[in-house]
C-alpha cells in the first residue's frame, strides 16, 4: 500500500469517527427537545444505530431491576426496518443481574434474547443506571474498530435519560 493511500485511509477512518462523534454529541439535545414523547427509548436506540450511526444490523434496550427481579424490553432497531419494538416491548424475563452478578457474561441468557429477536451472534452492552436498575444493549452487527465499539460502549447510557 502506497503512502497516499495509507493516508487516504486514516483520513476517511477519521473523518468517519468524527461524523460519528458529532451526530452523537447533539443526542442530548434531541432526548430534552423529546422528553414527552413515550417512545423516546426507540428514538435514540434508532439515532444510534441507524445509518448516521453505529449501523448495526439489530439492537434491543431494556433494563434490568434486580430489586423487583425484572428483565424488560424497551426500545428494538433492525436495519431492515422490521418493527422490533413490539417483539421488544414483550420480553419480561427474571434479572439477569440479580442471576449473574457479571450479567454482562451470562452469555446463554444474552443468546435466548438475541435469538428471539433473529440475532445470528449478539453482542452486550451493560451500564448501572440509577435507582438500581441496570441498562442493557443487545446488538449485532459489522465488525466494530476498537475506537468504534468504546464509544458505542460509552454511549449507550444516553438511553437511560429517556425513561421507559
């Protein structure tokens, strides 16, 4: 590979990364302009892993009680634009935290939902969200760069200003 092209090639990873972090950075002003609206989990979820974001091919939020003993759906996203949200909104499982302190590794239960929602190989994502409740991303899609997959990582806790 040439140099140019070397740098073409971070320059356009760049310039991908930064497009990210921007759509990203205006999430907040989207969720408080939103706040009313009783599908604003699926909003974001959809700005996050849509086109002008994370592209994933599928994704679930919900959120775990572990007090109450209580795994809920609460936003779904397929690239496809099949409607996942109501397939989502119907999963009501026992705590995954409350089961498994690292819930994030219980990989059998994170599968039974991937495969419930048509993901091949499910991805977590889990963050402590307040009054005790935990959020949870199940996703599946392209392979993400280490930048990419962190800042995903990151933010996924901008669901849990939106409420359920």
């Amino acid at each position: 590979m040439s140099e140019e092209t070397s740098c073409d090639l971070v320059c356009n990873l760049d310039k991908d990364y930064f497009r990210l972090v921007d759509h990203i950075s205006k999430l907040p002003h989207k969720i408080l302009r939103n706040y009313h609206l009783d599908s604003l989990p699926q909003l974001i979820l959809h700005e996050l892993s849509g086109e002008s974001g994370f592209r994933l091919k599928k994704a679930v939020y919900l959120v775990d009680n572990p007090d109450f003993d209580h795994l809920v759906g609460a936003a779904g996203f397929s690239i496809e634009g099949a409607c996942l949200y109501k397939e989502v909104k119907k999963i009501s499982r026992p705590s995954l935290k409350r089961k498994c302190e690292d819930f994030c590794a219980a990989t059998e239960d994170v599968k039974a939902i991937g495969d419930a929602v048509g993901m091949n190989e499910p991805e977590v994502f889990c963050w402590p969200m307040k009054h005790g409740n935990y959020g949870v991303l199940i996703f599946e899609g392209e392979e993400l760069s280490d930048a990419h997959r962190s800042l995903l990582s990151n933010s996924v806790a901008l669901l849990s200003l939106c409420g359920i």
